[in-house]
C-alpha cells in the first residue's frame, strides 16, 4: 500500500500556474503577496507615530469615527462596522479609550442594551496632536507616488475588495 503522503525527506514537487520564476501558485497569490508585503511597511511606518502616543491605529481609526459623528454618539456595533479592519473585541478597544478618557460610554434609556460611544474633549485633543503627524505619515507611506498613481492605487484595492464587502455586509 502507498502512503498518501510522502515521507518528510522526499522531495515534493508541485507545478505552478503562470508563474515562470515559480515564486508563486498563481498570479491571485503573487498580488496578494505584493499587498501583504507593502501593508507591513507602510504600517511600520505608522506604528511609529501611534507609538508615541500610546495608541493602536484601530484606537486612532474609532478616535476617527467618533469625531466625525460628534457631537452625536454611535451604538457600539454601528462604530465596529465603519473600522477600516475588523475588530473581534471592540469592548476591549472601548475599554482602553475610556480608561485613557478619550471616550464616554453611555447605556440609551430607551433600550438599554445599546451602548453609545462618543468622544471627549481629550480624544478630540489627541487627534488635534497626531494631525500634523498623520500627514507627514501619510507622506513618508507613499508621498513619492504621483496623485494620477495613486487614485488609480484606490480604484483598483476598491475593486480588488468589492466582491468581499459586499459578502461581509450580506449583499452578495
């Protein structure tokens, strides 16, 4: 009887599509690859002004969202549906802004269930502290791409995503 599997030193050949040099299966893989590999840098990059500022870029993107819904307030699951990357504990992430009093939770009286999240005069501060930051940032992550480069850049990550979205959302 064959094993189905090859013993540990065997030498496992595999063919890959469309891939001459055979540094990837698949042309889907190596595009995947190259977004990874540049998502690592540029975060690099921000990490280092978050850093500073005892502050993680989910923290800086709900920081963000609240500010832009002040001076109303967002249910909790309203905020967690507009972060840029998806956050499994976003009570966590609350938590830490409240602690730091850079956001308030309140329990709505009509349905005590829903918690709504708004920001401070201190977490409206700090993103008035990071601005400068932020755009110098922005501008060591891809400051040397021409703009008619860039927009293409969103056109096509947007495209690259649509399909995704819509099946997180469950419009698909």
């Amino acid at each position: 009887m064959v094993s189905p599997v090859p013993p540990m030193h065997a030498k496992v050949s595999v063919q890959r599509a469309n891939s001459p040099r055979g540094k990837c299966d698949s042309p889907e893989q190596e595009a995947y690859l190259h977004m990874w590999r540049t998502y690592d840098l540029l975060k690099a990059l921000e990490e280092q002004v978050f850093d500073r500022h005892d502050l993680s870029a989910q923290q800086y993107n709900a920081l963000r969202i609240l500010a832009d819904a002040a001076p109303d307030s967002l249910p909790t699951l309203a905020l967690a549906g507009r972060l840029v990357s998806r956050a499994p504990d976003i009570t966590r992430l609350l938590d830490r802004l409240e602690r730091r009093g850079l956001i308030r939770r309140d329990r709505r009286a009509d349905n005590r269930r829903v918690v709504a999240v708004s920001i401070t005069w201190a977490g409206t501060a700090l993103l008035d502290d990071l601005a400068d930051e932020i755009v110098a940032c922005g501008h060591r992550q891809l400051g040397h791409m021409k703009p008619s480069d860039l927009r293409l850049l969103v056109d096509l990550l947007r495209a690259a995503r649509a399909p995704h979205e819509r099946e997180r959302r469950g419009d698909a």
